[in-house]
C-alpha cells in the first residue's frame, strides 16, 4: 500500500459503517480514463449500498491533476500512477493515497487479422500497419508505459511517423475502435467491454504495470461520502469489480 495507515483507515471505515448515509447525497470523483467502465460499475453498487452517488469525471491523469491545482472541487481522485496523488499530499491537498488497482497494456486493433503474427512486435512491423495510437506519455500513465516498451523493444524511434498521440488512454481506445487507426495502445480494461470484445488485442509484457493510486481531498464537500468510497474501493464487492475489468 501507498500509505498503509491511511488504507487501513478506510478499510476500519468500511467494516465499522453499517453503509448507510442520507439518500440524495453525492460525491464528485476525478478518474482516469482507463478506469471509466470499472468506475461506473463501481458507483453504481457503491450507491445501491450507501445512498451516495459517486459522480465521475473522466480524462487523462495529467490533465484530471491539472483541474485539481487549478481550483476544480472534486472530493476523490483516483490517479492512474502515484506520482501526482504523491504530489497533492505533499502540497496539502490530501492527508494521504493509497493504491486501489494495477492495470495492463494492450496493444488492441478492431481488425483481427492484426492478432494473427506471433507477437506484438511483428505485428507492428508489418507494411499494412500505418497508423497506431498511444495516449500522451507526458499526462497519461499508460501512455508512459506504452513508450517505455516501444523503447525497450528498439520500436519507438522507428513509429514516430506512424504514431497519433491521444489525450488519455481511452481515447486511444477510441480511436483503434472506430479504425482511425490500425492499432491502438490501450488499456486491458478496454478488451472486455462490448466494443473491445469485437476486436483482437496483444499483451504487452514489456510495459510495466500501471499502478493506480487514489486520495482523498482534505476540504472535501462531503467527507463522509468521500471516505466511505474511498473505503469501499478497497472492499471485496469493488476488488471483483475490479478483477473483471483485468486490474489486480
């Protein structure tokens, strides 16, 4: 854990709450983009068992951390790495983080055929591939992790021209999706919704897990409701939430 009293604290708050908080209560929660499906799932169980409804906002890490220095009112934040919710506690918005799932990259392609070379790498060098799509590594963890094994594969130099650079990690999702692109670096998230069950994807076990910390706002509105969440993501109903949707 990220910071072990701070989990354990929450965890205390789950087991000690008899999950009940007044109807019509809310929180507003900041979430990265890879853990949209996940999320969803995620507060719709959380607001059948407390009352409170957890309303998300969805972009790429760096740019949700950019909202929150800037004034933007969320309650929680779940980050897709530890560097920014490590920064907030630093700089007194929140008291401390603690890591709630670790994700996986994909490289993912609407079109099957893609998935028919023996690995990632030659799929990517094949002559029909001219477009790929990667979430910005300068805001998006899993577009960070993406790069790290394009380079540590000898690709990145080489796919600079065949590269489009997408927002968050979703978008690059989306772009694959609709066959903007060829192929798309993505979350594994995105392999087991509708839409990225009709397509084929590539683990990349070159890229390292994503590891995804979230905190809680020292001012939030509703303390309560935030920490109570905070607390329920680390329950055994979200962690097979979770696990459906390919984190551990």
């Amino acid at each position: 854990m990220k910071n072990k009293r701070l989990a354990i604290a929450l965890m205390m708050i789950i087991l000690m709450s008899p999950f009940s908080v007044a109807a019509q209560e809310k929180i507003s929660v900041a979430v990265a983009a890879n853990f949209i499906s996940a999320f969803k799932e995620i507060a719709a169980d959380f607001e059948k068992k407390t009352g409170v409804k957890a309303e998300g906002t969805f972009s790429s890490t760096g740019n949700l951390y950019s909202q929150i220095k800037n004034g933007a009112p969320y309650d929680v934040f779940l980050s897709a790495d530890l560097e920014r919710p490590d920064i907030l506690q630093k700089e007194g918005w929140t008291e401390g983080s603690f890591i709630y799932a670790r994700g996986k990259v994909i490289l993912w392609s609407a079109d099957k055929q893609f998935c028919k070379a023996p690995t990632w790498h030659e799929a990517l060098k094949t002559g029909r591939i001219k477009k790929i799509s990667i979430a910005n590594p300068l805001t998006a963890p899993y577009g960070t992790a993406a790069k790290a094994a394009l380079i540590k594969s000898k690709l990145w130099d080489n796919l600079q021209d065949k590269m489009v650079i997408a927002q968050s990690v979703a978008q690059s999702f989306q772009y694959a999706s609709t066959a903007s692109v060829d192929a798309g670096f993505c979350a594994l998230s995105a392999s087991v919704n509708p839409e990225g069950l009709k397509g084929c994807f590539y683990t990349v076990p070159e890229a390292p897990d994503v590891v995804q910390a979230a905190c809680v706002a020292k001012n939030a509105k509703n303390k309560k409701g935030a920490e109570l969440f905070a607390g329920y993501l680390l329950s055994g109903h979200a962690l097979k939430i979770k696990q459906k949707y390919g984190y551990h």
